[in-house]
C-alpha cells in the first residue's frame, strides 16, 4: 500500500510541474519574453512551432530513432542541446534536459534562442518546416489582444 501512496504523489508532482498552455496565453508569454522578431522570427512563427512540435505543452518528451530525445514545449533535441545522459554530443544551451519539463518556462525559451541563432535557425525544428515555412500564420495570433 506505501508504495502505491509513493507512486501516486510522484505522479501529482509530476503533473504538478507541466503545464499545457492556452494558445493566446502562450503567445503573451512568449511575446513578454522578447521572442516576437527574435532573429527574424515572427510571434506567429513561435506558435505554429510549439503548436506542432508539443501542442503547448512543457511535459512532452519524444524518443529519436537515433537514441535522442526531444524535451519540452519547443521539443529541445538532446543530441545537440541539452545533457541528458544518454547520446548527447553537445550541451549548446548548457543545461539539463530536465529543465526543458517544467512550467517556469524561462530556460526553454532561453534554449530556443540559442537554437535559433544556429546556422540552421528556425529550420532546426522540422515542425516548422513542415507546417509553418512559407504560410498563412495570422489564425495562430486571431483573437490573441496582443
């Protein structure tokens, strides 16, 4: 019975620390942390990507085929980005993977600038070649007040 009682708190803990954003609340968000233009990056690109990439959700982690795993609302890959302990070859944002899963979202959005201006820029994330390079983004900003 004890470590049912244990299992369950770890899993409200868990979930205690993701959070799923709204979509206008997440653009305010990202809008309030100077991402709007960031590296010539629209507000309305930032959204479209996460929409995505996690469906604005800060607790989402997929597993590469290649032994990476993607972390968090921008979906943060640990081969290049962040140490996880598994494949990691780089540490360019200087953090734990870890960090990504929560929702005090600062250091995910300090990570993906650091992606961003990477030679690659936005096009690191193949969401957003996929279903944002070249389009219409204005519904992803429609009724936001920002």
């Amino acid at each position: 019975m004890k470590s049912i009682f244990t299992l369950v708190l770890l899993l409200l803990v868990a979930a205690a620390n993701a959070k799923v954003f709204e979509r206008c609340a997440w653009a305010r968000t990202l809008k309030a942390n100077d991402m709007d233009g960031y590296h010539g990056v629209s507000l309305a690109d930032w959204v479209c990507l996460t929409q995505h990439e996690s469906n604005f959700n800060t607790n989402v982690k997929y597993r590469n085929t290649d032994g990476s795993t993607d972390y968090g609302i921008f979906q943060i890959n640990s081969r290049w980005w962040c140490r996880d302990g598994g494949v990691s070859t780089s540490n360019g944002c200087g953090i734990n993977c870890s960090q990504l899963l929560t929702d005090d979202v600062r250091k995910a959005i300090t990570c993906a600038k650091r992606v961003v201006r990477d030679p690659n820029g936005v096009g690191a994330w193949v969401a957003w070649r996929r279903h944002c390079q070249n389009r219409d983004l204005s519904s992803y900003l429609r009724g936001c007040r920002l």
